[in-house]
C-alpha cells in the first residue's frame, strides 16, 4: 500500500554500501522507518529527501515490516541548519529528545506541530539554544510529566513568591517553601519565562532574546526533570555540553542587535 505523509527526517543510518535507512516523524502516521534504497549515491533522487532535518512530503511503499520510502518532494530542506554549528548542534539534540520520547507509531499532530515550528525557527536563526528550551519544556507531557505552573502545587495560590520543587514537580509559593528543603526561588521574570516555554506556542513567541545566565539557569531545571523523573540523558547533550565548555574551539554565531531582556 502506497501512503503519502507529511513529514520530518528525524535520522538516516547507512545500510549497505547505498541504501539508507530513514526515519520519518509524520503528521499522519507518527514515526515509521523506510528503507531509501541507493540514497547514498549523490545523483539519486532520494539523496536530498532523505537528509536529516528534511521537512516534506513522501510516498512509502507499506507492506510487512518496514517500509521503502518510493519518492519524496521538499517543502523546507532547513539547509540553513547543516550550515551552522550551533543550528545544527541545538536541532539534533531536539530531533534525538523527540525520536526518544516516541515509542510507537501512533499519530501525534501536536507534537509534530511542535518540530516544525522548532526547526522553521532555527532555520530562520532565531536563537537555537531558546527554542531547544521551548521544546524541551513542551515535550515535558510527552514524556509522561505535567508541571504545575500555574498555581502552588500544595495550596492553589496564584499570587506571592514563587519557586520550583522538584519533588512536587512544578511551583510552590512562599506560603508553602516549607514543604521541600530543596526549593530553587525563582523571580517573577524567571516565573513568566518557564510559563512561557511550557504553554505559549513557538510560532507565536517572536525573536525572543535571553540572557545565557538566564537561559542557563532554566535549562538546569528542565534538564533536571528530564534526569531525575525520566531518566533519560541524550548523546546530543555531551556535543551541547563541550560546546559551553570550550566555546573557543567554535565560530561564534552573529549577535542579534536588538537589546536583551530577561
């Protein structure tokens, strides 16, 4: 049966001397291996459709098993991605978080919506660090967690001071610190700021500008949860990790003129 999805290439791993395995994440039929055979010789038509990134359209040939992908046509090849370190660092570590968190072939639209808006956003250079961050919040749900942002995780409060506890897994307020030791306080900024990587879509978020303490400071939570309630650690993380480590050993990207804001 022939079968014609919109869809994003999460990887490709070589198969033979020229063929490829691909996976794609589809709108229609959730993640699906296909074999792309003879995509590793330049002048086939599949080369270009079965890059990692690669937002269009392919027809897959579904029998037993795994599929073979038959042709495709691109909408977006996110080409600006492969061409910056950073871009492409920051993307795969969003490409390896979903592939992670989908274990079965079953639809997820809003999921897919979240990947296309990241990479479109990454490709059209906004900064690829904050939108790994949106993802990474958003995907919190996928992975079988639901933080309490919105009010007090003990008594319902929307108002005072807050801070972010692990143990309760979303935000207590300053009537209720006493309840985990091990609170993290957090500013209203910073309160305002994960609220907005957890419910505020990304197309809807503009070119927002962050400080890196601030982006470091939310990070280290997000991956905390990631860590401790989930259990997962991604090889993409250690590429993310040296590059914060030694950032000499790297071109840096083009700061954006306009002014910073926390």
């Amino acid at each position: 049966m022939l079968q014609k999805v919109e869809g994003i290439v999460l990887r490709a791993s070589s198969y033979g001397e020229s063929n490829k395995i691909v996976t794609i994440f589809s709108r229609e039929l959730g993640k699906r291996a296909a074999m792309a055979r003879g995509a590793k010789k330049p002048t086939s038509r599949l080369a270009s459709i079965s890059q990692p990134f690669t937002y269009g359209y392919f027809l897959i040939q579904q029998g037993r098993g795994m599929g073979t992908l038959q042709q495709g046509e691109i909408i977006d090849s996110m080409r600006s991605i492969r061409e910056d370190i950073f871009a492409t660092a920051y993307a795969s570590f969003i490409m390896e978080l979903v592939d992670k968190l989908i274990d079965d072939e079953s639809p997820k639209p809003q999921l897919f919506e979240i990947l296309q808006q990241a990479l479109h956003a990454i490709s059209e250079e906004y900064d690829p660090e904050a939108i790994s961050l949106f993802v990474e919040w958003k995907l919190l749900p996928t992975a079988g967690i639901y933080p309490t942002l919105h009010q007090c995780t003990n008594c319902g409060a929307t108002d005072g001071e807050f801070a972010f506890s692990f143990s309760q897994i979303g935000f207590l307020c300053h009537r209720c610190f006493s309840i985990d030791p091990y609170i993290i306080r957090l500013s209203p900024s910073q309160v305002k700021l994960i609220r907005t990587f957890y419910t505020v879509p990304i197309d809807q978020v503009g070119k927002l500008t962050l400080k890196k303490e601030t982006k470091g400071f939310i990070k280290k939570i997000v991956r905390t949860i990631y860590s401790e309630q989930v259990g997962i650690r991604l090889k993409s993380q250690n590429f993310l990790d040296q590059m914060e480590k030694t950032p000499e050993f790297f071109t840096p990207r083009k700061e954006d003129p306009s002014p910073e804001e926390e």
